[in-house]
C-alpha cells in the first residue's frame, strides 16, 4: 500500500497538467498513489492524466461530473488508501523531495496535519504578502491554540497542508462544496481546531503558480465590493462551523479581530455606495453572531473595538472619519511601518 495519496483536482488545465505529473514522477519518494480527479474537464486534460495512469501504475483517474474545485477534492478524500493525503493543484508543481520530506515528518512526529511551505513563480510577479504566508516556521503544536489560526502562516492554501487521512474521516473534515471562493479558508477553521497535534516546517516544497488572467480570484480582486461580500458569507460559514463546534464564545476576540482584518477594515477605503453596501451586511453579521457586550468586553485594540462598535451600532461614517479610523488601525496594529507600506502600495496602484 502507499504511503501518500496525493488528490490531484482536474478542469481545463491541459496547459499546466502535464508539468504538474511530471513534478510527481520526479519525486524522490516513489511510494505514492495519485488520484487524478477529472472533475468533468470539457477539454483535453483527462487525454493527458490517462496517458500517465497507462504508463504508471500509480496514476488513477477517477471520473466525476463537475462540481467545483471542493467537490473534486472530497471525492479524492474519500478514494485515498494511504495512511496520509495532500492536495496538488493541477496548474502548480512540487518539488521532488516534497513527498519524502512529508511522510518523513509525519512518520517521525505523528501530527494530524502537516504545514510546509512553497515558493510562487513566476519570481517577478511574487509579493509580500505571499511571500509572508507561504512561509511557516518550524514548531510543533501539541494541542489547538488560536495562534495556530490566526498568527502562524498555515493559511489559506490547502495546498500546502499533509494530512492523517483517517483523522479527516473521524472528524468528518471535508470542503464545503457549497462555498464558491474562500473554500480553504473554511477548511483551515475546520481543521486546524480539532487537531490534536500540528506540525510546522519551513521546508518550500510546493511551487505555486501566480494566478492566471480567467481565475476566479482574479475576477474577484476586480470587483472589491463583490469580494468583500464573498468574505461576509466565508465568515458566516466559519462562525456557523465553530458554533457546532462549540468553541466561538471561547475565541470570540480572535474571531473579531480576524473579521477586521479579513473584510471589515477593507470596507473603509470604499467609494460611499461600497463602503454603505458591505457596511449594512457586516452589522447584520455582528447583531446575528454577537450582542454588543460581547464586543465591549473582549479583549481587543482600541481601534478595532471602536470599528466593531460603530458598524453594530449602524453608524454610517463620513469619509473622513473612515480615515481617521484606518490610520488609527493600521498605526496601532502595524505602527508607522505600515502607514508608509499603506502609502505606497496605493500610489503603486495608481501608476500601474
């Protein structure tokens, strides 16, 4: 039996697929098992991934109607025979000591999950933020704490995540299909607090491909106000999770702090409409997840304290006091470091 199964997710990658099961071919760990999920792709991709099941006993492709990326995915959860699982997105490649340096530390530590790190290419159109996520440190934890969450780089890619398999069937973890964009954030709140040990290592052994023109969340950055919604609904669906899970009240300062940061803060450099718009959908959030003493007595920065408040109390705020906002934000949480960051990210924009 293998040892990893890796999901490999397929639709209109004909382009990319054939470097992508080349990067698995060349691993230096060879006990593996590739599920190729051709997730009814309309164009030549599964041609290319039955090519490589023909010559490779490790290749299966497994036809399903199409259903999105978390479908594809759930359905190569639930084929896997190997005692660990990660996900290959079929436009990106791993490196080829990828699959032995994680069974490796799995074996050695036994973790229920693994997180390692990747590199973006190509190199000129890399960034900061990026950068920053695609690079854990090493640490083990040996038990769920909402650091792991919310100040480790683990998130939002599932990608870079190895797995028990049979510790995502006992907890029934699986994507939530009916989530359009956002989907491995949700998995990551699913996972990470019912881990009961979390490994960390600073190994980069994915490379990932910067976003191409018709990707859906390149569509999305195009239309902020229809993203920012997008993240409301991701965050309803995170609140709803960790309600089941009985664990929202415990870290609701967490939850309202990565709420800012994920959508809320955003919503203040919008045009008037925009900003009313989010705005109006985050007060509902808030009144449907919280009551105004949960805001007032959790542990939070001042600012983000006086943000939650104003926006559960529906006080529609003039553009200056938006910006005054803002500064007050980004001055507590990042200092003047990031003001001037702020700055010239916005006259980049400007002259691109």
């Amino acid at each position: 039996m293998a040892k990893l199964s890796i999901v490999v997710p397929i639709y209109n990658v004909q382009e990319y697929l054939v470097s992508c099961l080349d990067s698995l071919r060349a691993q230096t760990y060879t006990n593996i098992e590739v599920l190729c999920v051709n997730d009814g792709s309309p164009d030549g991709s599964r041609a290319i991934a039955q090519t490589y099941a023909a010559q490779d006993h490790r290749f299966t492709v497994i036809d399903k109607p199409n259903g999105g990326l978390s479908s594809a995915r759930n359905t190569g959860i639930m084929a896997a025979t190997s005692p660990y699982i990660c996900f290959l997105d079929a436009d990106d490649c791993f490196k080829p000591q990828a699959c032995e340096r994680m069974v490796h530390e799995l074996e050695s530590n036994h973790a229920d999950v693994l997180v390692f790190g990747g590199e973006a290419f190509p190199h000129s159109e890399t960034y900061p933020w990026l950068e920053s996520v695609l690079s854990p440190r090493d640490i083990i934890y040996h038990s769920f704490k909402p650091e792991l969450l919310f100040t480790e780089a683990v998130k939002p890619f599932s990608w870079r995540l190895a797995c028990k398999t049979d510790f995502l069937r006992k907890h029934h973890i699986l994507f939530n299909e009916a989530v359009r964009y956002g989907e491995d954030q949700v998995f990551a709140f699913n996972l990470f607090p019912q881990s009961s040990k979390t490994q960390l290592i600073s190994d980069k052994l994915y490379e990932y491909r910067i976003v191409h023109k018709n990707s859906l969340l390149n569509k999305m950055l195009q239309d902020k106000v229809g993203m920012l919604l997008e993240h409301i609904k991701i965050q309803q669906v995170i609140f709803d999770l960790w309600k089941r899970l009985g664990i929202l009240k415990n870290y609701a300062s967490y939850q309202m702090e990565w709420l800012v940061e994920f959508y809320l803060f955003d919503a203040l450099s919008l045009d008037d409409p925009g900003y009313e718009t989010v705005w109006e959908a985050a007060q509902k959030q808030l009144m449907q997840n919280f009551e105004r003493h949960h805001i007032q007595q959790a542990q939070l920065m001042i600012p983000t304290k006086r943000l939650l408040l104003a926006c559960f109390d529906g006080k529609h705020l003039s553009q200056g006091r938006r910006k005054l906002l803002a500064f007050c934000y980004v001055i507590t949480k990042r200092g003047f470091t990031g003001i001037v960051k702020r700055i010239l990210r916005g006259r980049a924009k400007v002259h691109s």
